[in-house]
C-alpha cells in the first residue's frame, strides 16, 4: 500500500514509519519539517517526506486536496485536535482512499467510576481535548457505519519512550520530580497516591496502528484502545522511579493546595488532569480484535524516556541510573 503519515515524524510515527517500510508499504511522511524523528532508522532513506502546516491549510481549506492529491490507499491521522479538521479529511478522502486511521486519546473517556475502562463503557469526557476526541471518534464511526469512508480510531494512553519528557509519578513533567526521586528526597504527593495512569511505549502504539492498517476489514467502523497490560499508581511509580536510581522512595500525602503552592499552577493542572482522570483502560477488544500484543510494561516505557534524556544531558539527576 501506499501509506500517507500524517505527523510522521513524532512520537509514534518515529517507530511507526520504519515499521511500515520494512514491512514493505510505500510511506509518505507529512510533518511541519521542523523536528527529526526521535530516533535514527535507516528505513527512513525509502521514505517521501512532505512538509505541511497542518494548522494553515486547514484554516485555508487545502490541506484535504493535499492529502488526497499524494493517492494514498491508506491515511494514518496523528495529529488531529478537533471535529472540525477530521470532518474535513474525511470529505476530502471519501472516495479516493481505502482506509483512514485516526490517533485518539483515552481522554475521550471522563473520570473513572468502574474499572478497567472499555471502549463502550465510559464516563463522558471533559476538557476541551478529550471532548473532541471523542467527538472525532464519534464522527468517524458514523462514517463508516452510513457507508461512507472506512475509518478505525485507536486511543493510546500516555505515549511515552526515548526522545521525550514522559509523564512522571505525581501525573506531570515537572523535571524536579526525578531529581528528588534520584537524591532520596521527600516527594510531595497530591491525595492519597493511589490514583492511576496508564502509559504505553510509542512503539507499542505503532503496532497497533501497523495492525489496523493490515487487518483493514476487522477494523472497520472500529475504536480501540492502546496502552500497556498494567496501569501504575502514583506510589508505586514513585516507589518504582526511585528504585533505579538505587534510592527508597520517600512520600508525602498532601493536600491540593498545598501541592500547589509547591510546585506551581502549571505542574498542578497538569497533575489534577491525570489524576482525577485516574484511568485503568482495557486492551481485550484490541487483544482480540486485532492481535495487539504491547511489548513493554509503562514502567519499561518511562525508564527509557528517562535514560535517554539523562544521556543526552536533557534531565539533571543526583545518582545515575543502576536499573
């Protein structure tokens, strides 16, 4: 197949790009031309590179012509943010592709009250992002179910891997966390750390699109979910993080406002986000529907974010890494 990219060059197009090429698809890897992959891959060489403001010409009405105009038999979408833009792909492809395959969120599901979350049993979302990922997931299995485009959305957890600051044991990217986990400092811990969050390795997500886009008629009309086999809580992330640095974790419970007050608004939405989210989501439909079988644990995925940006002189840590 011809395979168009869009976002090619992120996080998960990074694994997912070379993987499509040894498998012996011709790719075409749209992006704003402003970042390398994270990760060098010879495969690339065999790969057409585009570069598109996806932001502009969606503005301008031009980026669907775009797409369509490179006659891709597949479209895999990894940065679509609204209803609006997946409306407009779709309109542009109907017709002229095979398959479009859309990258969610597990933020189109709202606050936990049973777990593990599926895909048909959910609180509804809040927050603008996770509103319209649900919203684009919405449109394009009513795309597909009128007879219209074939569509498949895949909603990964928090995508973490090397190249990249991941989401840490308190829920933020607040780089002093690992610092303090690193020296056997007090960590300041939001409630009662039990809250949980559900990562995924990038390239786990990418074997799920890889499985989707070769598995077109299972995942039709379809909406699944990709994180890892575990979720981690707060304390045992944090119990976990500090072990590779060969410290014991020491934690504090505290409130909301003193949190705040600690770390700083940002780093405190941040967290509020995922914790209150506290997500446990389930891989059986994708497990059965399309043979996704995740590679790598959260806590492997965030160890290999964190060792690749200590090598690279990107995360200061008191103690090196001894696991």
């Amino acid at each position: 197949m011809r395979i168009v990219v869009i976002g090619g060059s992120g996080h998960v197009g990074t694994f997912l790009v070379p993987r499509l090429v040894r498998a012996g698809h011709e790719v075409v890897a749209i992006s704003r031309g402003q970042r390398a992959p994270y990760q060098d891959d010879e495969a690339w060489r065999d790969v057409r590179q585009v570069q598109a403001d996806r932001e502009a010409e969606d503005a301008a009405g031009t980026f669907p012509a775009r797409v369509a105009d490179l006659e891709p038999d597949a479209v895999v979408d990894m940065v679509c943010f609204t209803a609006d833009s997946a409306r407009a792909l779709v309109e542009g492809l109907r017709g002229h592709t095979g398959h479009l395959v859309s990258c969610g969120s597990i933020w189109r599901y709202g606050p936990s009250e049973k777990l593990p979350v599926d895909e048909d049993d959910a609180t509804p979302p809040v927050g603008e992002y996770g509103t319209q990922k649900d919203l684009i997931a919405r449109l394009l299995q009513q795309e597909t179910a009128s007879g219209g485009l074939v569509t498949t959305t895949l909603h990964p957890g928090h995508i973490s891997g090397p190249g990249w600051n991941p989401i840490g044991p308190v829920g933020n990217l607040d780089p002093r966390v690992w610092r303090t986990l690193s020296a056997g400092e007090e960590l300041l811990v939001p409630g009662l750390g039990t809250e949980l969050m559900h990562h995924v390795h990038a390239d786990d997500v990418a074997q799920a699109f890889h499985l989707a886009l070769e598995n077109r008629n299972a995942a039709a009309g379809g909406s699944f979910n990709v994180v890892a086999r575990s979720a981690l809580t707060v304390r045992g992330f944090a119990r976990i993080a500090a072990g590779w640095f060969g410290q014991e974790a020491r934690l504090r419970s505290v409130g909301w406002d003193e949190f705040r007050s600690s770390v700083g608004d940002q780093h405190a939405d941040t967290s509020w986000d995922h914790l209150w989210r506290s997500q446990y989501v389930s891989i059986e439909r994708t497990r059965a529907v399309l043979g996704y079988r995740p590679a790598h644990e959260p806590e492997d995925a965030v160890h290999q974010a964190i060792a690749w940006l200590v090598e690279h002189g990107q995360l200061e840590v008191a103690r090196p890494l001894v696991g």
